[in-house]
C-alpha cells in the first residue's frame, strides 16, 4: 500500500482580515504586498479557542482598507452568495504551514495557523510570489 505524502512548508503572511469579528475570528486571511498592494496568499482553516483568541487580541478592524466589505465565498471552497469578513490593518504578522500546491500566487489548500510572529514586522515579510 502507497502512501501519500504531503509536503508542507512554513512562511510568513500579514494578516489582512479575519473572518467573523476581530475580536474572535474564525480564520485569518494571509495576504503580502506585491509593490504597493495586498495580495491575498491563503485562508486559514478554523482557528481553535485558543488561537481565535491571540489573534482577536492582536489585530485591528479598519474602514480604511483596499478591499471591498465582502468576498465571494466560491474563494473559499464554497459555492454561492458571499463571506463576509473584518478587514483589519495589515501589521500583524504571523506563521503558517502551507501545503505546495498554489494557483498563481495562492494557496489552493487552506492554510494552517502556526504562530504570531511578534520578532516581525510586515515589511519583513516576503514578497507576495518571493517563494513560489
């Protein structure tokens, strides 16, 4: 019997918005910059109690923000209507597993939330496409 073997890899993402309420997300949204603007990367899976709330503590809802108030939710793996989400400031920094597979420069599988990078800041973060 053959097994299948994932290969996962770790990167650093900004936190561009949460999905639910800042202050207890359901997942987070990872996003780079690519120049000037906020790529989306990947979507985490849900976050646990414990996580939903490191990140809730950590991030900010912001009005001043590129993106529009909701996204569709066929982005996310499901079909029809739209996903609402918090848009918070891009200045929190945080680890997550990823597996290889991506679609241009996204992530075709949800990401896994690994940790709050506290040690960077998001201009520390590569690139949006740096690691493809």
């Amino acid at each position: 019997m053959r097994s299948k073997i994932k290969h996962r890899e770790t990167l650093e993402v900004i936190v561009g918005a949460v999905i639910g309420a800042a202050h207890s997300p359901t997942a987070v949204v990872g996003v780079r910059y690519d120049g000037r603007d906020l790529i989306m990367i990947g979507r985490t899976g849900d976050l646990t109690p414990i996580q939903a709330r490191e990140v809730g503590a950590l991030v900010q809802p912001s009005e001043d923000h590129p993106w529009p108030p909701t996204t569709t939710s066929g982005r996310w793996g499901s079909t029809g209507g739209s996903a609402p989400w918090t848009r918070v400031t891009p200045s929190v920094v945080i680890e997550v597993a990823a597996d290889a597979a991506r679609q241009g420069l996204q992530c075709r599988h949800p990401l896994r939330y690994v940790r709050h990078r506290a040690d960077l800041s998001p201009a520390d973060v590569a690139p949006a496409g740096a690691d493809t």
